[in-house]
C-alpha cells in the first residue's frame, strides 16, 4: 500500500526513520518534496508562466472575474 504523507514536525521524520529500520515501512524521499524553503511563494513562481501578450489579457480577465463573482451578492 503506498501513502502520501506530509511531514509536520522534524520529530515525525525521527520517527519514520526509526520505523523504516525496523523494516515497517519504506521512506521514497526525492529532493523536490523534502526541501523546505523559507523563500515565499511568489518569489519561488515569479515568471513562471510563459505567456504571450493576448494570454496574459486573457488570463487577467479571467482572475478578475474570477474576483467579481465573490463580491456580488447571492442572497
């Protein structure tokens, strides 16, 4: 059986370490998932969509509308 599990405290990945010597589970770790950064998001994204002038319009749109339906009153 596989499992995701996402690691809150550095005190589980002691844990998960001690079961995976016991022979009770197997740790496939990969440098992607277990990198922390402290960098924020918006900084590690910035420039990562490669649009063309009209995909961008369009794309802005689309949020703004996107924003324009929390605003409106549905009751």
């Amino acid at each position: 059986m596989t499992l995701t599990v996402e690691v809150l405290n550095s005190s589980a990945l002691n844990l998960l370490s001690d079961m995976e010597q016991l022979d009770l589970i197997r740790l496939n770790t990969s440098t992607k998932t277990t990198t922390i950064s402290s960098e924020k998001l918006s900084s590690q994204f910035a420039g990562a969509l490669k649009l063309t002038d009209a995909q961008h319009e369009a794309y802005q749109n689309t949020l703004q509308e996107s924003r324009n339906e929390w605003e409106r009153n549905i009751y």
